[in-house]
C-alpha cells in the first residue's frame, strides 16, 4: 500500500470523483466488461485518481462545437478504456502488488498525466483564441489551428489508446477478497443479468458497430426523416441477418438532429406501452377500428418517430401503421427486415433503404475498430485474406475480431484461425434460402428493358447479400461488384451436390455435367490445363479433338495480357481452328481484353450467336466485316484500340445496344447509316465527329440513346462545316428523352477549348450526369439543367456570370467540377441553403478567381474539397473554416493561400 500512495503523490490534487455506470451506450468488448463490472469495490481514490480527470477532460471536449465527429469519437474511446479502469483499479486498493505490478501501475499513472495534458492543452488553445475571434487576422488563425491542429490531436488520441490497449492486455493478475455488490443504484444480480444480456447482445448483434461503417446511411437516412414533407412515410432498412440493421436504426434513433426534430419518439413496443398507460388495456373483443383509437389520440399533437423491427408481434405493428397513416404531422417510422415487401397498409408513401454488405476498405476498418488489440506490422499481411473471408457482413467481421483478439497476434496463431473459420454458413445458407424463393427480378412491363431488369436485380441482390459492393463510384452507385466468398463456397458445395457443375482435374473451365464438355473456357496461361496446348502449345489439333472440348462453349475469357505479338497469334489461330472444326458455334460471351491485337478470324461471323465481344485494350486496327453477320451481338467493346473507323457493315448489326469506341484514337462512323438501323443502340461511348461524320439524317435517328459521349474536333479551314455539324449534334441531343448520362467536348487542332452549341436540357427528366468541355455558345442552359442532375463537370466554358447563384438550386446535385476556365469572373458566392445535397467540389485553374464566399447554411452535406491552381484566390470562405471536411486537398496554390 505504500507503494501506492508514492504513486498517488505523483498525480497533482483532482477534482471529487465522477460516478460511471458500467452500463454505457457506447460500444464495448465484452472482456473489458467483465473486467471492470465484476471486479470488488474497495476504496475508491486510487480509480478516481488514474481515471476522473482524463473522463471530466474528454466529456468537456466533446461537448464543444466544431469539432470533427471522427476526432470526438477518437476521444470518447480514449475515455472508454479509463472508465473501464475503474474495477479494476479498485482491487488493486486492496492487495499489495509485487514489483511488476507496480511498473505496471506507474506505467497507467503516465499514459493518464499524458492524456490529461493532451486535452486539456487542446482545449486551453481553442478557448484562447476564440477570446480573440473579433479580428480579421484572429479569424484566420483560428481556421488555421481548427484544421491543423485537430489533425494532430486526433494523432494523439490514437497514439494514447494504443498504450492503452497494450496495458490492458498487459494487466496484473490479483486475488480478490470479500466481494461486495458496487453501490451504483443496481444490485448485483441485476448488474449480472445486465452483463450476460450485453453479452448475448455482443455475441448475436452488431453492437460494436458505429460511424465506422454506417455514416453514410445515417446521413442518407437523416436527410430523408427530416424533410420537410408533413405526410406519413416509413423507411424500410432491407437487408440479412448481420448486416447492422438494428444498429443503423439506433444511431438514427439517438442522432442529435432527430432528437431535437420529433416530439415523441420509441423504439420497439414503447409506444404500446405507453398507450396502454394512457388509455389501459384494450378488451379482447374490440373491433380492429376501436383498438386503433387510442394510438390515434396519443399521437394527435406529436411529431413522433416509430423504430420497429420485423421480427416484432404483427398485429401490434398493423395497429400503430393504421394510426400513423393518415397523420399529417410530419410522423415517422423505421422498419428493420430482410423482406423487401412492405406491410399492405403501407403500399404508398415509404422508402426503401438497402444496407449492402461492407466494402472491403470499410470492412478493414470495422475490423480494427473491433479488434481488442493493436494489429502488430507483419500481420497486417493479413487484411485481404480476412476481408475477402468475411465478405463484407459486419456480424462476420466483429465475430472475426472477436475470435483472434483472444489469440496472441503471431502468425501462426492468426493462420490457424482463418483456416478454421466457418464464415458463418447458416447465415449465408439462409440468403440463399430466401433468394432461391424470391426469385430473381423479373421484367415489370412489357416495355421494360433488360438493362433496368438488370440493375433491379443487382439492387435486390445486394439488398439480400447476396452480392458485395467492392467499389462505389464518385455518386455512389455501384462500379464493381463480386459474389461474397462464404457465398462462393457455400453456392459451390451445393451445386457440386446437385451435379450442376463439374470440374475436370486438368482444367479451370466449367464443364457440362451432361456431357463432360467445357462450357465456360477461361485462359489462365496454365500449362498444366487441358486448353493450354490448344491454345499456345505446338500439340496438334485435329477437328475431333477440338470437338471433344470445345462443341459446347458458351463463353470465352482470356487472361493472357504478356506482351508481344505471341499472344494475339496464338488466340488468333485458335479462334480460327475452332470455328473451322464446328466449335464455339454456342457461343455467347468472347472477352479479350488486353490481349495484344488478337488476330480475329474471317470465320468470326459465324458466332451468330455471339452477344458480347469485349476487345477493350487490346490495340486491334480494324474489325472484319463479317461482324455484320453477328445479328445477336448487343455489346462491342472497342475501348483502347486503333480503330479509327468502323466498317460500314456496322449499320446491319440489329441488336447492338451498347457500343464503346476509342476515344482517343478518333473512332468515327462511316458512311451514313440506312433508315432503321442500330434502332436499339442505348450507350453511344466516344465517338468522334469531324465534318464529315453523318449527324443529321443520320446518328440523329438514334433516339433511345442513354448514354452518349462525343467529341467535335475542328479541323483547319472547317469552321462553317463544324458549326453545321454541333448544331446538329445539339438537335440530336434534345431529341434523347431516355438520355441518362452526357459527355460532350468541342476542341480545335491545337486541343484547345472550342465552341459548345447545346440547347436547354431541362426537359431530359432522367439525365443524371453531365460533362461539357468546349466554350458554350448559350451559357444561360447553366441555369436550365434538370432537377434530376447528380453529377455536373464544366471545363473551358468561359463563363462570365457566377454559376453559383444558379447550380446551387439543384436539389440532387452531389457532385461539381468547375475546372479550366469554366469561370472567368472574380468572385463567386454560395448562397445561404445552396447545394443541399454536394458533397464532392472541385475548383480547378480558375485563374481570375480572387474571391469565394460561402454564406451560413450553404454546402451543409460537403465532404470533399479540391482546389488546384486558382492563383488569385487568396483564402478558403470563412463558412468553411469553421467546418471540418473529410477531405481537404490543395493543389499548387500560392504559398501566402490561407485555410
């Protein structure tokens, strides 16, 4: 003990003790629980000593404003691992602990003066520069310090809970005395019933879920409950088991802007109850109409928030949906489920939210978020095998976690554990239970098309988890995806039951169950594969030979990206053989990409049954003419080759609806096409149009384009004839009423910037994303897009007036490019409430621009801010500096710019 009191004389005079609970909203592991809620009390001022200051420090901190959700989050986990101390810390008042003990316990004493001095210094510089905040100079200190300086604290605060988690696990081992029950206002037993109900919360839920993972929801979800629509509507959080629906649903519940919005708010049966406390309990022979009129008149003057998950008792739900329906008070709900139909009352007016399974950046960070311990350098080998493993479900992730926090971070401890991991079957069994009887998304109309069925399929599907998003692109839609690999295996073994699939032992193809043939042949460069002396070997093939592999191929994929002329010959010459022999004449799907200039066979023709040719970076020269011949192909694939003009055979392909030509090499249309031709052509993808590209009363018959990117390319002494021609091209654009994304660039010789003819686009109600390169002819269509734009880039436009004061209107606009010289004003201001929803802006090379403003109330949802080479621009808007973005890149500014 006197010891410990040479410890305490160490620690400056703190203020009266702070009671914790040990029952928290905040996330925690369930081994710091046990440690310490169950550990005796004893006296109290060697806890109070280590463990108030740093908690009294951190709560004043984040109470402040301006500070980054991502730094007072750092600081509440910091203040987590004191308050779990604290038990702990208590036994060691009763027992007399040995020299190691005791280095051990200094060791706390330091991380604790540590931590103290860390906040309390932060704290101290911001209140003493915000008692000067009344100058223009004081101002930009300030803005200077809340970018830097929170930077660097958020440093530290990792740096304190890495010595924290290393001590923990390091703890000294005690022998307790006589245990007595803690007088915090609960009795033991019932602080153990606690502790085994978060347990099995712990073990079956997401709990140690938090913005980690789910701040986009939550703000998706926040923005939506909070507009300013008084009619009913209900938010329906779709997805499996384990995907964190529950967990979304609380930090929705809890969030400060929802509290501070609803009157009344439950979650779960508490508005039952609380009715019932009202208005007693219904008698059992009430009309369904009667049963609804207390819920009715409970809620009549609330604004109320309802949070109920599908597994909760269905009449009671149907009864508050009854009388909540016809409110028009602004009342909310939330409903938990993995079924994507709403209740039949609620058919009208709801929301559908799909909580897809986790990136694998995302997955990463859940995982050390979880983990009890810090992830030592050379495990951190393991990151793809784990992320790739856990396929993206958070219960898998935290399960994970959980799992190898209790093992010693070696690598064979880790191995083991990986190779033993189930990746929870059952619940991967179950999505595809429930997928298997729902059934794939079917077609909802005559009219539909396959593309839309497509993307309701994929949605769905990743809905249900049954596919995982591996990126997102800029807007948030999806750019690729895969199978989750516990679905992988689990889909696997089951269709190898069922004889679906088998898998010869001297190759990588799928092969016919029925007949034992390849039905999918994938390129490996594996000379150990049956295919790899057909393809590159100098085996001798004859016509039986290649039939008894190759009759049956539905499809073609190539892997071999060497370089060189080899492997273009070599698929060349088997493409040839094959088709020469009466193979591939099943032939769907032939993708090359990246293989060098594959020598595609005259015969290539016969593939009548061919719908997707993918030849994207292969640098082919030219296509044969007997494409035309391939009256089922619907996507060509010309992106990265030489090309430079398309066979005239082109026009009698009828069924192509996806053509994407090589930009950069000038790919052009020749000559005019017939009446009637590529009538089902919906992505038209860099095309390049001279003054001799057939535009009007030609390409202009294309009128269910989707998505089309061009480039006009003056030419010398061609003026006149361009004109024609970008009038044309902005008449053909204004007929494309299905015209979902636009890229447009006008440029001369030199690939300067020039003329942009375009008519107003605010009839084009489905247009979502827009690019325009070139100095635009009508700079008032700025003020004329369609509220449906997500995505706009202005490059060399050369406009005169703010666009500010007009884009900042787009209710749905996420992201804005302004770069070279699509502004050549001075000033540009963002009015109070603009942009309501951009979260991406970049500001490139506006070289006259000198100054920005942003009024209070604008550009609330921003996220990401670049800005390059804007050399006159002198400072960022005050608005911002009082904000902390998540991303903040500036690019060859002047060295005296000021954040």
């Amino acid at each position: 003990m006197k010891k410990l009191e040479r410890i305490k004389v160490k620690i400056p005079a703190l203020p009266p003790p702070v009671l914790i609970l040990c029952s928290r909203s905040h996330s925690e592991d369930i081994e710091e629980i046990d440690w310490a809620c169950s550990s005796s009390v004893q006296d109290q001022s060697l806890a109070n000593t280590v463990v108030s200051t740093v908690i009294e420090k951190a709560t004043a901190l984040i109470a402040q404003e301006y500070i980054h959700p991502e730094v007072k989050k750092k600081v509440r986990r910091v203040q987590d691992k004191f308050s779990l101390m604290n038990g702990f810390l208590k036994d060691i008042e009763a027992v007399e602990l040995d020299d190691r003990g005791m280095v051990w316990m200094e060791e706390l004493c330091d991380i604790s003066r540590s931590a103290v001095d860390v906040i309390g210094l932060f704290i101290n510089r911001r209140e003493q520069l915000k008692r000067n905040w009344g100058g223009p100079l004081m101002r930009v200190i300030l803005a200077l310090d809340n970018f830097l300086s929170q930077h660097e604290f958020s440093t530290q605060m990792d740096q304190l809970h890495t010595k924290l988690l290393d001590i923990s696990v390091r703890r000294p081992n005690i022998v307790h005395g006589d245990s007595r029950s803690r007088e915090v206002g609960i009795s033991f037993p019932e602080l153990l019933q606690k502790l085994r109900e978060r347990r099995i919360q712990l073990e079956q839920g997401v709990e140690n879920l938090d913005f980690v993972s789910f701040d986009d929801d939550v703000h998706a979800l926040v923005t939506r409950l909070l507009a300013g629509d008084n009619h009913f509507f209900v938010v329906s959080v779709v997805g499996m088991e384990g995907t964190g629906k529950t967990t979304l649903a609380k930090l929705i519940y809890h969030n400060d802007a929802v509290v501070n919005h609803f009157h009344y708010r439950a979650f779960g049966f508490e508005l039952l109850k609380d009715v019932r406390k009202h208005f007693g309990e219904p008698g059992s022979s009430m009309s369904p109409e009667k049963r609804v009129q207390p819920f009715k008149a409970f809620l009549a003057d609330k604004r109320c928030l309802i949070v109920l998950d599908d597994a909760q008792d269905q009449h009671c739900k149907s009864e508050m949906i009854t009388a909540l329906r016809d409110t028009s008070n602004g009342c909310r709900m939330i409903l938990t489920s993995w079924v994507t139909e709403l209740p039949s009352n609620l058919q009208i007016g709801s929301l559908y939210y799909g909580l897809r399974l986790r990136r694998d950046d995302e997955s990463w960070a859940l995982f050390t978020h979880a983990m009890k311990i810090s992830i030592p350098q050379e495990l951190l080998k393991f990151r793809r095998e784990i992320v790739r493993r856990c396929g993206g479900l958070p219960r898998a992730i935290v399960k994970l976690a959980n799992a190898l926090s209790q093992k010693e971070a070696t690598i064979e401890e880790w191995s083991s554990v990986l190779q033993q991991l189930d990746g929870d079957q059952d619940l991967w069994s179950n999505a595809l239970s429930r997928i298997n009887k729902e059934g794939l998304v079917q077609p909802e109309g005559g009219n539909e098309a396959p593309e839309d069925v497509a993307e309701r399929s994929l949605i769905k599907l990743i809905a249900q988890g049954m596919v995982q998003v591996t990126q997102k692109k800029l807007d948030g839609t999806v750019k690729t995806c895969r199978l989750p690999y516990v679905l992988q295996q689990e889909w696997l073994a089951k269709t190898q039951e069922a004889t679906f699939l088998q898998y010869h032992a001297k190759t990588r193809s799928e092969l016919s169950p029925s007949t034992g043939l390849i039905r999918r042949l994938v390129d490996h460069l594996d000379n150990e594969d049956v295919s790899f002396g057909h393809i590159h070997g100098d085996e001798n093939t004859t016509s039986t030979s290649l039939k008894s592999h190759y009759q049956d191929v539905l499809s073609v994929l190539s892997f071999d990206a060497r370089e060189g002329s080899k492997p273009g010959e070599d698929v060349g010459n088997f493409l040839h053989e094959c088709i020469s022999s009466s193979c591939f004449l099943l032939l769907q799907v032939l993708d090359l990409e990246h293989v060098f200039r594959p020598k595609l066979p005259k015969q290539l023709g016969k593939l009548t049954r061919l719908r997707y040719l993918g030849l994207r970076w292969t640098f082919l020269q030219m296509l044969p003419s007997s494409i035309s011949k391939l009256q089922n192909l619907q996507t060509l694939d010309l992106k990265h080759t030489y090309i430079d003009s398309l066979p005239s055979s082109i026009w009698k392909v009828q069924q192509l609806r996806h053509l994407y030509l090589s930009e950069s090499y000038r790919s052009k249309f020749m000559p005019r096409p017939r009446v009637g031709s590529l009538t089902s052509l919906q992505t038209l993808w860099g095309l390049f149009v001279d003054e001799e590209t057939p535009v009007k009363n030609g390409l202009d018959r294309l009128v269910n384009i989707r998505k089309l990117s061009l480039t006009c390319r003056l030419t010398p002494s061609q003026d006149e004839a361009m004109l024609q021609q970008l009038e044309a091209v902005s008449n053909w654009v204004l007929k494309l009423k299905h015209l979902q994304s636009l890229r447009l660039k006008s440029d001369d010789a030199d690939n300067q910037p020039w003329d942009l003819d375009l008519k107003p686009l605010s009839g084009h109600a489905n247009l979502s994303s827009v690019y325009l390169l070139g100095r635009l002819k009508n700079p008032s269509i700025v003020s004329e897009f369609p509220e449906s734009l997500t995505d706009l880039t202005l490059s060399g436009s050369r406009l005169t007036e703010d666009p500010m004061q007009t884009l900042d209107k787009l209710p749905n606009l996420k992201i804005l490019r302004l770069l070279s010289k699509s502004f050549v004003g001075k000033e540009m201001l963002c009015s109070l409430g603009g942009f309501p929803k951009l979260r991406i802006l970049k500001l490139w090379k506006l070289e006259l621009l000198e100054e920005w403003n942003v009024e209070e109330g604008a550009l609330q949802a921003l996220h990401d801010l670049e800005i390059r080479s804007c050399l006159k621009l002198k400072m960022l808007p005050q608005g911002l500096t009082q904000r902390t973005l998540w991303n903040l890149k500036l690019t060859d500014m002047p060295n005296d710019f000021t954040t």
